[in-house]
C-alpha cells in the first residue's frame, strides 16, 4: 500500500457517505466510475445544459472528489481545472498530482472534468466550472467543508477557466427549484498557474481560443473572455507563477492580470521564474507530454501553501465552526 493510499484511507466517513448518492446517480444514469476514495460526482446527472448527447467521455461533466484526511482537513476546497488547450485534459499532473499535494496540506480538492472542443464551445465550459463551484457550496455541510472557501485553481488553459470564473460570477438564483443553482459561483479565491488569460493580445493562445470560440469568433466575444479586461474590484485574490522562458503560453498573460487586479486594488501576489518551459504543473513536469523537471519552477507549490496560510485556508476549524459537526460520545 503507498503513503497516499494509506492517507486517504483515514478521510472522514461522512464524507464518503454524503456524495455516495451523487456517486450512485451518475453511475448509474450516466456509467461514470468512481472509488469510495475518490468518488465522481456527475454535475447534472439529469444532463448539462446543451449536452448534444449522453457520451461519458464527451458530454457528462463531473468532478472527481478527493477529501482530505481526516486529521489533516481544514475544511477548505479547492476545484481544480487541469489544462489541454480547451481540447483535452492534462488530469494527471495536472490533476491527480495537484490534488495529492493539496491533500497534503488538509486541503479537499475536486479535480474537474469540463467539456472540450471542438464539440463545445463557449459557454459550456464556463456552466461546467461555475456548476462545480456552486455544488462544493450547496453540499458543503454534509461534506464538513466551509462554503466560504472555497478556491479554484487552473493551469493553462485550465487557468483561462479559473481566470473566465473569476471575472463572470453571480450570487446564484434565490427562486430556483433547484438548490444548487442558488448558490453563489464565485470562488474565494483564486490560483492560476502559466494561465492563458490575454486572448484579446499578441500574447494569447491561438488552439484554446479555436477550441473555446470556434474558428472564427467574433471580436467582442475575444474580449469578454480576455479576462484582463474584466478585472473588477469583486475578483478574488489571486496567486500566479509562470516561467519567463513560456513560449507557448507568455509570462504577460498573467502579468497583465496581476496589473490589473492591482489597479482594481484586489489583493495579488505573483512569482515569476526566470526557468522552465510551458507545462510544468508542479515543477516535475509530464513524462506523458515529453515535459522535463524544472528544479526552480518546484518552488511555487512551497510559496502557495505560504500563500494559502496567509489567506486562511490553513486553519483547522474548531469543533463549533465544523458545517453540521456534532459533539464527540465517548
């Protein structure tokens, strides 16, 4: 048995017990797979908005649950959008390893599975990670989470995801039948790491705009989603790292974020390495994708979790601020 395995083996009962419907549903009404570690959690087990079919790989968004162990959880959440360029997912280092590492720290992480192109575009994308967000928040009771942090984090493209969240949010619908479509999607806070943000500039991502907009979008429609340009004073605090030597996504993109949440005085902290090629996920890169280790680029995940600390997602909750907690029997 690895040290992962036997870590996870100590998460909270309840836990398991308060998504095993979840779980039920979508493998039965949509054949997704999950563990009773690591449970799939289908968004909309009657059929996300626009599914032009019923196809598990293709259009049945879900997000894979990993809660943090027991005597290690804080109670905050992370979901997170691996990369691929809006045409497939990098769900392993930049996904299941991500989720690890924020189980190491007491984190719960919910590795999302959101829609690609070119079957969808734009908005399907953005429904599937603000769904994810809202049923974190809906179900964070029974699943002994705080609802009010509750993070996302993306990389690459997957960061243009996080970024599109961050900058288009709403409070939810208060009148609809449906609980969880009435809560909040915005996140708390905000990591996005080599992130393709500029789409509107020299500097943005020519194949995750084709796979998120289409071959030829319309101008106003590049803008909206270059989301530099939708910075307001309600966007989370953020965490960047990039690498100066990114030639497929350029360190500007999350340059010109940071300038501007700094100008909309959002709180904002940015490490940028002189080393390391797009792609690198926590530094070891991806032997799958042909992607070496960068040594320098290892030390973001260290300067997040400082990050992380000083943003309150570190702090185990007492027994009286535990969602539903009850008081131990002996």
């Amino acid at each position: 048995m690895s040290p992962h395995t036997s870590r996870q083996g100590r998460i909270g009962l309840s836990f398991v017990l308060g998504i095993g419907l979840a779980v039920g549903l979508g493998a039965q009404g949509w054949g997704q797979e999950g563990s009773a570690e690591h449970p799939v959690i289908v968004l909309w087990p009657s059929g996300a908005p626009g599914a032009k079919g019923s196809d598990p790989n293709r259009d049945v968004p879900s997000m894979t649950a990993w809660p943090a162990p027991a005597d290690k959880a804080t109670g905050a959440s992370v979901v997170v959008c691996p990369g691929g360029g809006y045409g497939m997912l990098a769900d392993d280092h930049e996904g299941k390893q991500v989720a690890e590492w924020l189980n190491s720290l007491g984190l719960s992480a919910f590795v999302l599975k959101y829609r690609l192109g070119p079957r969808y575009h734009h908005p399907a994308m953005l429904h599937d990670v603000q769904r994810a967000v809202r049923t974190v928040r809906a179900q964070a009771g029974g699943w002994h989470l705080d609802p009010k942090r509750v993070a996302v984090m993306g990389f690459s493209a997957g960061g243009h995801l996080a970024s599109t969240i961050g900058t288009h949010f709403d409070k939810g619908n208060p009148h609809s039948a449906d609980p969880i479509d009435r809560e909040s999607c915005r996140p708390d806070r905000l990591i996005l790491v080599y992130p393709v943000i500029a789409i509107s500039t020299e500097f943005g991502h020519g194949g995750s705009v084709r796979n998120l907009l289409g071959e030829k979008p319309e101008r106003h429609l590049i803008e909206d989603l270059s989301n530099e340009l939708r910075v307001s004073k309600d966007t989370p605090p953020t965490f960047l790292a990039h690498t100066n030597q990114d030639r497929g996504v350029p360190a500007e993109n999350s340059i010109l974020f940071a300038l501007a949440l700094r100008k909309a005085r959002v709180p904002v902290e940015l490490h940028l390495f002189e080393r390391g090629n797009h792609g690198l996920g926590l530094g070891s890169g991806s032997k799958q994708h042909g992607i070496g280790p960068e040594p320098s680029f290892q030390a973001w995940p260290k300067l997040c979790e400082t990050w992380l600390g000083g943003q309150g997602f570190l702090d185990r909750p007492t027994p009286d601020k535990v969602p539903n907690a009850k008081p131990a029997t002996h």
